[in-house]
C-alpha cells in the first residue's frame, strides 16, 4: 500500500502531496497509532485517491482493505 501511495503522491498537486505526507507520517508510526487517527489518515490519503480517478484505483483499494480489517 506505502509503494502505491509514494507512486500516486508523484501524480498529484503539492496540496494534495501535502495530504498525503502528513498521513503517511501517521500511517508509519505502525501499532503505536491510534485506530480513530489510523482511520482519518487512510480516509484523507483515499479522498485524494479518488478525486484523481483511475491513477488513485490502487490506493482505495488497499485503504478499503485495511479499514476492513481495521474495523473487524
């Protein structure tokens, strides 16, 4: 998931690079990360995803699987 957000971070504004860096920062920190906090990075990290289309795909999807898992 990390190597398709770094790929996707290449293809987005510095805005939204911006986003991304700031989650991926909390995604990193590994089970010392709150779930909530977890939760909101991945979300923020998928809401760029998305808005870009087919190039974010990959990134949604491997969010959607780990909020899944996540959520239990």
């Amino acid at each position: 998931m990390i190597q398709a957000i770094q790929v996707l971070r290449g293809q987005v504004s510095a805005e939204d690079r911006r986003v991304i860096d700031d989650s991926l920062g909390t995604i990193s920190a590994g089970r010392d990360v709150d779930p909530g906090t977890l939760r909101l990075a991945l979300s923020a990290i998928g809401g760029v995803a998305t808005v870009v289309g087919e190039v974010g795909a990959p990134v949604v999807a491997a969010i959607q699987r780990v909020l899944a898992l996540i959520a239990g």
